[in-house]
C-alpha cells in the first residue's frame, strides 16, 4: 500500500479531515480527478439527493470563482480589452 503522508496532498486531507472532525457530518462525497481526464467518486452515508446536492454545490463554487475572476461579483464592472473580448 502506498504511503499517503508522503503524496502532494497530503496535507490538503489533513488539514479538511481535522475541519470535518469539528463540524456536525452526516454525510461525505469525495472526488477525485485523475491523470488523463477519468474521475474517482466515494461517497459516505449519502443518498441519490445528496449526490444531487454536492452535484448543485459544485456548480455553485464554480460559477461564483467565475464571477470572481470576471469581477462580476459585489458590482464590479468587468474589464474589457482586446484579449478579453
């Protein structure tokens, strides 16, 4: 078996495990992109509605760095120029 401590994220699982310890868990999705595009999913107590959920979650996060990025968010006017149009 491979050693974990020893894998780039290591301390990325440990920091989010010891935050998780702290809050009141019912339920847990990982995943997990893998090299060449495929994806590893695990899920723990978790119903096909809370798949649904982190599915929406995940979007969400996504859609509002996006926004941030564009600094379309709080009001901000985004920024146009040649590349950017």
């Amino acid at each position: 078996m491979n050693d974990i401590t020893t894998k780039a994220y290591a301390s990325f699982l440990e920091q989010t495990l010891q935050e998780m310890a702290t809050l009141p868990v019912e339920g847990i999705c990982i995943i997990t992109k893998l090299s060449g595009g495929a994806a590893f999913t695990s899920y723990f107590n978790s119903t096909s509605m809370d798949k649904i959920t982190y599915a929406g979650l995940i979007q969400q996060d996504a859609m509002i760095e996006t926004l941030r990025i564009n600094k379309m968010l709080n009001g901000e006017e985004p920024t146009h120029d040649a590349e950017n149009i």
